[in-house]
C-alpha cells in the first residue's frame, strides 16, 4: 500500500523537521560544551561524547551525514515497512524533547 501524495508530504515535512532538530541539538551541544565551558560530560549520548572528546569535527560529519543518511533512509522506506513511519515520528518527538532540554539547560 502506498502513501498518497499528500500524506508522503507531510512526512517530507516530519523528516526534514527532524534533520533541522539534529543540527539544533549539534549547535547547543557545540554552544554548552565550548561557549559555555561546560564538560562534555554535558552530551548524554556515551558514544556522541567520546565523538565531542576525540575531535568535534567527526562530530560535525557524523550529525550532518551519518544521522542524515539515516533519516532519508527512515523516509524512503516509508512504504515497505511500518518500522520506519514509526521510527520517523518516534525520533521526531526524541528530538523535539532534547532541544526542549537544551533550551531550559541554557536558561537556568
């Protein structure tokens, strides 16, 4: 069964409102962690934080490329697997939820 048109838009949108909170969530871990002087400890993800204290520029390839990749992947495979709407939504909200955090980690 495939998506109508309309319904395939509005997860264009979803998944390239999910691209834009993945490069929020690298700037405001970029702003704690070198701005802000914070640690890397900072960066709840293990594997992210090893990333942040080997070079931030893997990082930088990594956000922008990798979980990019990864999220087209996520949108294409919209038709053949149910997985991936459901993963497409569940991330967007993971997300939207982290930069919420990032937002009241900078204002206290």
């Amino acid at each position: 069964m495939h998506l109508k048109p309309l319904l395939k838009n509005q997860y264009a949108h979803l998944a390239l409102g999910l691209y834009l909170l993945n490069i929020l969530d690298y700037i405001f871990t970029i702003r704690l962690i070198f701005w802000l002087n914070f640690k890397t400890e900072v960066e709840g993800n293990i594997f992210m934080r090893e990333l942040f204290e080997t070079d931030p520029i893997v990082v930088f390839v990594y956000k922008f490329f990798v979980i990019g990749t990864l999220i087209l992947l996520l949108f294409v495979n919209l038709d053949k697997y149910k997985i991936a709407k459901i993963g497409l939504i569940s991330l967007f909200f993971v997300y939207s939820a982290l930069l919420v955090y990032h937002i009241v980690l900078v204002c206290v």
